[in-house]
C-alpha cells in the first residue's frame, strides 16, 4: 500500500504546482489533488504510533 500511496501523492502535488504555475488556473484540479495529497498523508500516518500511547495504557 505504501508503494502506491507515495508515488500517488508525488504525481498529485507535482500536477498541483503545475496547474498553480499556469496563467488560467483551473481550480477543481487543484483542489483534487489536494484532496488526494490529504488522503494520502491520512493513510501514512494512521500507522504510525502515537507518541503518549504508553502513557495511555497506564491511565486506563
């Protein structure tokens, strides 16, 4: 899944500064890859642990 998402997100903020570069900006395309570059970051940090959770199972 990560083989996917990274390369994903790169395609989408490079179309993201390009579509932003141009004298007519379209702005629906931006606002997809946005989205898609958000999704992304979503999935890849969703794994990773949360820094307080020891003391998180130490309250419950």
């Amino acid at each position: 899944m990560k083989k996917i998402l990274i390369p994903m997100m790169i395609v989408a903020i490079i179309i993201a500064f390009y579509e932003q570069s141009k004298p007519e900006k379209n702005i629906y395309i931006i606002i997809v890859a946005i989205a898609i570059f958000m999704f992304g970051m979503m999935r890849l940090s969703a794994k990773t642990p949360s820094k307080n959770q020891e003391e998180e199972e130490q309250d419950v």
